[in-house]
C-alpha cells in the first residue's frame, strides 16, 4: 500500500508518523498486489443507518458497486461497526474505489466532518472518572480512529470523514452553525420504548403498557416517576427509572425532540451501580459496563448529559432482570433504542406511545411517533469523491427498498417516500427534516 502524498510519503519514510494514522479525507491508495489506485472515501456517524448502508456496499446487485465489491474487509457486515468495501463505484465513471466506514454515532459523526471536539463533564462519582472539574471530549470526535487499514484489514486508521449520516438535522445538533454539505433525508430511523426485563413480573410493570408523549417532558427530566404516573393505578408506587445515551447520540436527540425540548437538554438518567469508566484508544475515560447484572441499587447520573455511549449498552441494561433492584423490592427501568438494537435486549417489552405501538403502518400513518430522519452530511468543502460516492446512494439507494411494509412490520428503515405523515420543520422541538 502507498498513500499518494509525498510529504506524507516522506514522513511515513523517515519513520516520523505510520501509514495508519495518517488517513485524510478521500485518501489514494494503490494496491501493489493488483496495480489498481483506489480512491478511498470515509464514511462514519449513524449506527442505527449501518447495516442499510454496508447492504448497499455489500450487495451484488443495484448497490453502490457494479456487480457487486471485489474485497471486504471487516467482521460482522452488513452490520460491522467497522468495515471496507473494495470495486467500482457503480457511478458510470469505472473508477476504483474504497468505501471505509466507521459508524460512531450521529453527532460524532458530524463533528467528525469539520473536526471539532465536543466535551462534557464526566460523573466524578464514579470508578475511573477523572478529578472533578475536569471535562472529557466524546468519543470519536474530531476524527473517528476506527476506520479499516486496507493493507492489514485492522481497524486502526483516525481518518477525516467525507460522509456522516444523522438520526437528526443538522439544525439540531452541535454541528449547527457549519455549513456542512447537505445531501437531504434518506430514511426513517424508527424508535422503540422499552420496559426492561422483569422476572416474575409485578403487577405494575403488566400495567405499564403505554407512555403519553406529554408525559415524556417530566419523566426525563427527572429520570425518576412512580408506576401510578404512568398507569393511573394510584396504589402501583414501584419507581420508574429511566436509561439513555449521552449527548452524542442521535437517538438521545430524538427523544428529547419527541419530549418538545431542543437539544442539547439535560436530563437524569440511570446506570447500574456497578458502572466504570474506561479509557478509549485515545485514553480518553468512556463509560461502561461492569457486570452484568442491575445488582441492588442503581446510580443516578446527576450532570444531566452523561449517558451510554452505544444504544447497545441500552439495549443491554434493558435485557437485566430490574426485579432484583431496590433491594429485591423491584424497579421498572425504560429505555428508547433503534430497531436494530432492540434485537440485543430479547427479554424486554416495547410499550405503546400515546396508546400506539411501534410498526411500520402506524409510522407511515402518523399515529407512532418516536421516529427520526436520518440525514446525510459531507464536509464543508466535499471533496469530488466524496460527492460521488454521496449521489451514489442517492441513486442507487431506492433499489433496497421494498414495493411495500407491512402494517405489522417492525422495519429499522422506512422509505421517507412511503410516508403518509410528517414532523413540522417548525413546531417546537423540530426542526428533524
């Protein structure tokens, strides 16, 4: 492999800096075993867009290669956090590329795009957290460092993005006073909200089906509300906890739209007691699990804008039996997690919001509304294989989806076109369009 760059290449010659950590937007490379230069976009931002987004990378047919790529790299696609495809963009110009993604969450992702740092205050109360007033960056901004080397295939390039999906509009995020390049919406990310696990349940988490969105403003500013709010049954007084991510995500923005609050906004939420910090590849302190269970007793985080990092951990927390919590007196715990996330917490329930439940024909009509659009963003100046790739999916994009849904259906994607009803790019809380 050679990166086509001559100070870099002298550089990397003079042992200075490594191939791998030198990777700028829309980087050349030439593999010497086949003698083809391949012009190298990365992609990153939405996890809950990753696996349509490898579908079309991966697919043999109508995807964003013609017939198909000739190489993958990465573990776990079409559903890989990290991952490169190798062929020719099917853009009609026969060039050679790769497509290197790494997908770190919507507001990473779009921070990502202009290089800027987004910090936060960490919960000090907790093992591994650095001396209070000390602030920590999110993960993966500037520049995402999890992006596939193509010469060894390991997942260790910190690249400058050239693409970046978003659950929401840019309007509402960190990113909004940048003038990032707007490719438009290309989907619907729907939303679960979820009741966690609960073994030999109690009678007030049977009844605690539904959640009213004008409920949503007070439960996650306090994080905390009794059964009864939620089911009218003044004698179900079990506490309601609720769980989520931190401010980099675009699930969490999501929800606080649906809650009629701009982002950023504050709110408390839970973790297990037994949560840790842990140093990222650039030693900066992520919270995590440890274990894998509630235990007794759960933490609150006080600071308002902590939160997982991954709605996999939501998901995760979710699957724990919360029976065992208040001391074995029992707690219902509720989380939002993406479709796809949903899958890693099989012992948790959806619940209904405003008395509708989470499917594909309730969406499309309106009447379920914990959805986002997910956008795609290039960079303030894209560069020209940026801009190919991003009309690619454009064009290629309506060739994944199906002629129609199911009522029933529980899609992590949904067509916008299919769309029967809409979010108000003016009503409070929005714009999401």
């Amino acid at each position: 492999m050679k990166i086509n760059s001559k100070i870099t290449a002298g550089l990397i010659a003079a042992g200075l800096i490594s191939a791998a950590s030198v990777a700028n937007a829309s980087s050349t490379y030439l593999d010497s075993g086949s003698g083809i230069t391949y012009q190298v976009v990365y992609v990153t931002g939405s996890s809950a867009f990753r696996a349509t987004f490898e579908t079309l990378c991966a697919t043999n047919s109508g995807g964003l290669f013609v017939g198909g790529p000739t190489k993958t790299q990465g573990s776990g696609v079409p559903n890989a956090t990290s991952a490169a495809f190798w062929g020719v963009l099917n853009d009609g110009s026969g060039t050679h590329y790769i497509i290197d993604v790494d997908f770190t969450g919507s507001e990473a992702g779009l921070a990502a795009l202009h290089e800027a740092n987004i910090t936060y205050q960490p919960d000090y109360t907790l093992s591994g957290a650095p001396s209070s007033p000390s602030t920590v960056r999110l993960p993966n901004t500037p520049d995402p460092s999890g992006f596939v080397d193509p010469a060894t295939g390991n997942a260790n390039v910190t690249a400058w993005a050239d693409i970046a999906f978003s659950d929401t509009s840019k309007a509402v995020s960190f990113s909004k006073n940048i003038g990032l390049t707007e490719y438009g919406n290309v989907a619907i990310i729907p939303f679960y909200v979820m009741k966690g696990y609960y073994n030999n349940p109690s009678q007030a988490w049977l009844d605690m089906n539904n959640i009213a969105t004008v409920q949503m403003p007070y439960f996650f500013a306090a994080g905390k509300e009794l059964a009864n709010y939620f089911t009218g049954k003044q004698a179900e007084t079990q506490p309601v906890y609720y769980i989520g991510r931190n401010e980099g995500s675009g699930t969490r923005a999501n929800y606080t739209l649906q809650a009629g609050f701009l982002p950023p906004r504050a709110f408390t939420q839970y973790v297990p007691s037994s949560s840790t910090y842990v140093n990222d590849a650039s030693g900066n302190p992520v919270l995590t699990l440890n274990g894998s269970s509630w235990g007794s007793t759960i933490h609150s985080l006080g600071l308002g804008y902590e939160g997982w990092e991954s709605g996999s951990k939501v998901a995760g927390t979710l699957n724990w039996d919360s029976s065992t919590l208040e001391n074995g007196a029992g707690a219902i715990v509720v989380g939002v997690v993406g479709i796809s996330d949903a899958s890693g917490a099989p012992n948790a329930t959806a619940i209904n919001v405003d008395g509708y439940a989470e499917n594909d024909g309730n969406i499309i009509d309106g009447a379920y509304s914990v959805y986002g659009y997910e956008h795609m963003n290039g960079r303030v100046t894209p560069t020209s294989q940026g801009v190919a790739v991003a009309n690619t999916v454009l064009a290629q994009l309506p060739n994944y989806w199906p002629a129609s849904y199911s009522d029933s259906g529980h899609s992590a994607v949904i067509d916008p076109s299919q769309m029967n009803a809409g979010k108000s790019q003016t009503s409070v809380g929005y714009p999401t369009q």
